[in-house]
C-alpha cells in the first residue's frame, strides 16, 4: 500500500514523507487516557479534557473510577478494569460517564491491555461521544448504501487520477469488474472514448477545485461495443474534514435515450423545415424542367449528395406508362444536381437524354412497382443495378457511393417517373426516416411536375397549332420586302392568338394583317385560324379595308363570344399608298427617310366581335424606302410602364439608319421584348419598293 492508502501499480513509487493527517480521529475526536495497575491516570489527551471536562492537572493521578464514574456504576466499572489487566481481553462498548459539571453523557469505550518494557501492566482506554460515533456509523452506512444502489455511476480516483472506487451502476455502464477499475487510470480502462480529455478535465478539478457539472459525452464501452452511448459527467474535489485533497469524485450518468430523442427531435425539425422549404421551391412556374430542377435543388444536399429527377418517356410525351415484369423502362433525365461529386455526375444521365434501364435496374423496379427501392449499405455488385452502364457503375464506385435510395414520383394515381438519390460524402447510410422524407417530397413534387407536364403538352399543342396557321411568305411580294417575327408567351401562360398575314393581290397589291384574339390557349389559336382563313378568303374579294373589318366583325361575333383586334392595311405600289383600317388595335409606326418615326394617326375602332358598329378607311403614302411596323400589344406593353412610354421607346428605335429588315426584327424583340412578358408577340415589318424591283 502507498502512504495515501492505494495499491501500487506496475511502475509505482513508494510515497516518500510524512502522510497527511486523515480527518476521521478528528470528526470523532476519539480520547486517550492510560491507567496504572491500581486505577490511577497517567496519561490524559486533550481529547479526553474536551470529553470528560477535567484538565490534565486535575486528573493525572486521580483514580479514574471515582472522577468518571457514579457510585452506582462504580463497582461494574472496577470489575471490567480487572479482567481486561489480568485476562488481556480488550473490551468494547457504551457506558454512561459522569462529566465535571455534574452531567451524565454516554461514551463509547475501547479497553485493552498494554505492558511496557520493564513488564509494568497498563490498561489504555479509547472513548468517543456515543452520539458523535452513532451519527457517523450513520453517515457511513447511508453513504455505503447509496452509492452501492444508485443509478448513478460513481467513482473515486486518487491524486494520481487512478481508480480506488467504483459503484455497481458505474460497472455496469463501463462493462469492467471493479476490480478491473481499481489501480487504473482511465484512458486503461475505456479505450472507446475519448479518455484523455476525462482525465484532462478531472486533472483540471483537481489542481483548481472547480467543479465541472454535465459536461456531455459520447463513445463506446466494453457493456455496449457497438453502440454509442452518451453520458453526462461530473466532477468534484474529495477532500476530507480538515480539508486533505483526497482525490476526484466522477460521477456518470446515462443519458443515451435522451441523447437519441435529441437526435430524434432534430431530424424531425429538419425534415419538417425541409417539408416547408420544398413547399416554398418547388413549383415556382409551370415549366416542367425548371420544376425538376427545384425538386433535385432541394434534396441536395440537405438528403443526398447526388440527386436525379428522371420521368417516363412516355408520360413526358403525355401518354399513360405501365411496365411488365420483363418491360425496359424507356427514362427521361429532367434534372441532376450533385455535392462535391464530380464522377458521380458524371455517370447521371445528362438532362434531356433518353435512356433504356432493363428490368433488372432498380430504377425500373421503383417505376414498376410504384414503392421505394433502398439500399442502405451498397456493394460492388449492386453498383450494376444502379448505374446505367458499366462505365456509369466504375464511375459510382469512384465516387464512394454507399447508400442508395429510388422513390417513385406519383401523381393522380399514376407513376410518372422517380426521385434517384445517392449519397458519397453524407456519413450515415438512408434510414427509414429518409424514406419517409424522400416519400414526402416526391409526392409534393410529383404533383407540381404532373402540373407541369400537362400545362407543357397543353402549351406545345396550342403552339404547334398556332404556328401551323401563321403564314410562310416570301420575303418580297409586289411591290413590299417584308419580314416576319413571332414569339409567344413566356412559360408561366399559355400561348395566345396572335397572327399576321401578308396576302398578295391583283395589280401587284399586298394586304397586310396583324391581329389578336382575347383570350389563350387552344380556343384562342382556333379562332384564330378562323379569323385568318376568313382574311385571306375576304382580301381576295378586293374589299375595301373599312368594309373587309365589318365582316369580320360579324364572323367574330358568332365565334362563341370571341373578340379580337385587327389591323389591316392593303398597299398599292402603283399609287405608292396604304388603305388602313382599324378595329381596336395599336397604330402602325411608319418611317420615312429623312424624317422622325411616326406613330399613325388612325380613327382606333372597336374590336372585332363587339358588332353594330361601322369601320372607317384612312389612307396613308408609302414612298419606296418608306416602312410600315406592324405589332400586337405583347411588344410594347408591360405591367411596369405606362403604354405611351413604351411607343415613344419603339420610336427611338425605329430611327432612318438603312437595315435589313431581318435585322430590325430582331432589334425590337431583342429591345422591347420583357423576360416576364404574358403575352404572345407577332410582329410584321414591311418597306415599299419601286414597281417591278425584285
């Protein structure tokens, strides 16, 4: 044993010097006195004059019986001193004593034998206030019991920091005997955690006398070795009751389960704010890609380090898709965002590909059952079920793919595509809780990018008919070189009716027509084509344009409600003039070399459809190098100006510098065109030529 009372360990020093004193003789304050043979005392401690009340020099001497004993006691006490001096039996136990003011106090005795060299019988009596004794036997067994029974880890390490106590909850939590625990420090005993910083800590209580109070903790012990566990710890200074440093006192607390609700209650709050922000990113327009591409921003890198958003090529094309057991799924690459992983965006199939999985891909899996595909640590050979190709799979692997997760996207009832997402850098492969959350997300989004794909296949088809029934005209027709833009609505509306026309005519003569129908959409490109077919039909009758709009205007009425705008202007090469007539549309811009543009002055009219109400001619000159700007609405207004600064904008650009008109087409979208814009532009420009010029 070393002085401070701890078994030396393999490499120990004995303590050298004196030892400290220990408080215990001190809290009981135990008294000596020695007696001779016949009674007398000859050796009184100071204990025994705080004890019994009598100074030194009033008891030494004296027979102990007759200062410390009643007189009814008396002849008790002379025969118990008797058998311990010739029997050497030590004798222990309670006996009331008599104190110098008079009181009666119970005093706990130790009595024994002594003989000093000369072969001089003494007899030595240790004594103790009963009370002072029974308090402490109860401190000592209430402290025994709790710490043998608390929950609570507990230990005690020396001023080396070793192991000289540990509790029965402390051997259960380190999976080490006490034994094991006793002469050990702690980085010896837990290999698992971080030992060095407990011991750092409960050197830093020691040399400074500061507790440390729930400092928190995480490893592995030998009860659990493949779990983590937390702990939380606490550390104070043992002193005894003179103030000796004793040591360190540690005690452990389990706190694992709140550790993993912690944990619990986090991941839910950010699957719920990822909940929320989807709900927020996904969806923004009605475009099927940019959608895609919100739904792949969101999952990366907050879910994944890789994620792909792929549709059936079929539902692209707006069809219904099942697969067969044995059926290739024919994909659709939409989006794919990646977190630091280069190759394994590299094996994604690019966006706006089209790709052929076999039925043994897990891609297909996903699409053709409609449930999730997971597979939570990844293998080399399940790389060739993930990857499109073999080079795609050496690619995967380069990435440290180890987890893999495929969640249909479900929309209506029908499956349109899969949510593809993998993770390289993320740590932890997809749990449950990932599945759950990946679930969500591809059903919120699903939603948004069936709405997508359906407005998209609705747009395509209204555009594809618009366009169908927009002229092809030659560039040069009697006496006009002309030039034609047109451009319909951004992605977040559907296409409207806007049209033009250039109709040649008799004596060299062109009608010239531009025109828009309230309204979008496939009804509005279908009157549209109407309005159209009914122009080119009048404008062969060689109606004068006044006469041709009313017309119109009664075939617009009977068009289900329909109403458009129309301008239309016939040029005469010949008589170098234009006859316009105006039915609720913007004016014309003409410009004339040598001169400023100017916006027409026309008589406005009403729209075509309202009916009852008669069209007026205006007739305008044309000089060869003379140009006439036809337009509808969408070039000019917007939801920011007010219209007239926009028409004096189309002015300034229409200056007299000679271009060709191609180029001047492009210059006014290019200019006035708004990214934003919610309508369709068409747009016709065309210069008067000299009779007979080609």
């Amino acid at each position: 044993m070393t002085g401070a009372g701890v078994p030396l360990a393999e490499g120990d020093e004995p303590v050298s010097g004196p030892v400290q004193p220990s408080g215990l003789l001190d809290v009981l304050r135990v008294a000596s006195v020695v007696l001779d043979a016949e009674g007398r005392i000859v050796l009184w401690s100071p204990q025994a004059e705080e004890l019994f009340g009598y100074a030194a020099q009033e008891a030494l001497g004296q027979f102990a019986a007759r200062i410390m004993v009643h007189e009814e006691h008396l002849e008790v006490v002379v025969k118990l001193f008797a058998d311990v001096l010739r029997t050497g039996r030590s004798w222990a136990g309670a006996f009331p004593v008599r104190h110098k003011d008079g009181s009666t106090r119970l005093v706990e005795f130790r009595n024994m034998r002594l003989l000093d060299d000369r072969g001089d019988v003494y007899a030595l009596g240790l004594a103790a206030d009963q009370s002072t004794v029974r308090r402490l036997e109860r401190d000592v067994a209430l402290s025994a019991r709790i710490v043998s029974q608390s929950p609570i880890g507990l230990a005690v390490l020396d001023t080396r920091l070793r192991y000289v106590s540990v509790n029965p909850a402390l051997e259960r939590i380190d999976g080490v005997s006490a034994e094991e625990h006793i002469g050990r420090r702690v980085p010896e005993v837990l290999a698992e955690v971080d030992a060095e910083a407990v011991e750092s800590a409960a050197r830093q209580v020691l040399e400074t006398g500061r507790s440390l109070v729930d400092v928190f903790g995480v490893g592995r012990t030998p009860a659990d070795p493949d779990t983590d566990h937390a702990w939380s710890v606490s550390m104070y200074r043992l002193e005894d009751a003179v103030g000796t440093v004793l040591g360190v006192a540690v005690s452990v607390v389990d706190v694992t389960e709140q550790h993993r609700a912690g944990i619990e209650a986090e991941a839910a709050r950010r699957r719920l704010a990822l909940i929320a922000d989807a709900s927020a990113r996904i969806g923004t327009t009605l475009d099927l890609d940019r959608t895609a591409r919100e739904l792949a921003d969101v999952a990366v890198p907050e879910l994944a380090d890789v994620a792909a958003v792929d549709l059936l090529e079929a539902v692209v094309a707006g069809r219904h898709s099942k697969l067969g057991p044995a059926e290739a799924a024919v994909i659709r690459a939409l989006a794919v965002r990646a977190d630091h992983a280069a190759d394994a965006l590299e094996a994604a199939d690019p966006p706006g590909q089209i790709a052929r999985y076999g039925p043994d891909r897990l891609v297909t899996r996903c699409v053709r059952t409609g449930e999730p595909v997971l597979v939570a640590e990844v293998k080399d050979e399940d790389l060739a079920y993930i990857a499109r190709s073999p080079e795609a799979a050496v690619l995967l692997s380069r990435a440290g793919v180890h987890s893999y997760l495929a969640v249909p996207l479900i929309a209506r009832g029908e499956v349109l595509g899969a949510l593809d997402l993998k993770r390289t850098r993320y740590p932890h492969p997809f749990s449950a809780d990932d599945v759950l959350l990946a679930r969500e997300l591809a059903a919120r989004a699903a939603v948004q990018i069936d709405n997508a794909r359906w407005y998209q296949n609705a747009r395509d088809t209204a555009l594809t008919l618009q366009r169908s029934l927009l002229p092809h005209h030659p560039s040069v027709t009697g006496g006009l070189e002309v030039a034609s833009r047109y451009q319909p609505a951004g992605a977040t509306t559907e296409v409207g009716g806007d049209w033009f026309d250039v109709i040649p005519l008799e004596d060299d003569k062109t009608a010239l027509v531009v025109g828009d129908v309230m309204g979008s959409g496939i009804g509005a490109a279908a009157t549209m084509g109407r309005l159209r077919t009914a122009t080119k039909a009048l404008a062969s009758l060689d109606l004068d344009p006044a006469r041709l709009l009313e017309h119109l205007d009664r075939i617009t009425d009977g068009l289900d409600h329909s109403i458009a705008t129309c301008l239309y202007a016939v040029h005469d090469p010949r008589l170098r003039q234009c006859r316009i007539a105006n039915a609720g549309h913007l004016p014309p811009a003409r410009i004339r070399p040598g001169r400023a543009p100017e916006l027409l002055e026309l008589p406005t009219g009403v729209p075509l459809g309202v009916g009852g109400v008669t069209f007026s001619t205006t007739t305008v000159g044309l000089e060869p190098g003379d140009l006439l700007v036809l337009y509808t609405d969408g070039l000019v207004e917007t939801r920011r100006h007010p219209l007239d600064e926009r028409l004096d904008l189309l002015l300034s650009l229409l200056d007299d510098t000679p271009r060709p008109l191609e180029e001047l087409c492009d210059l006014l979208l290019r200019e006035l065109r708004q990214p934003d814009n919610h309508d369709d532009v068409a747009l016709l420009v065309a210069r008067a030529q000299t009779p007979g010029q080609a």
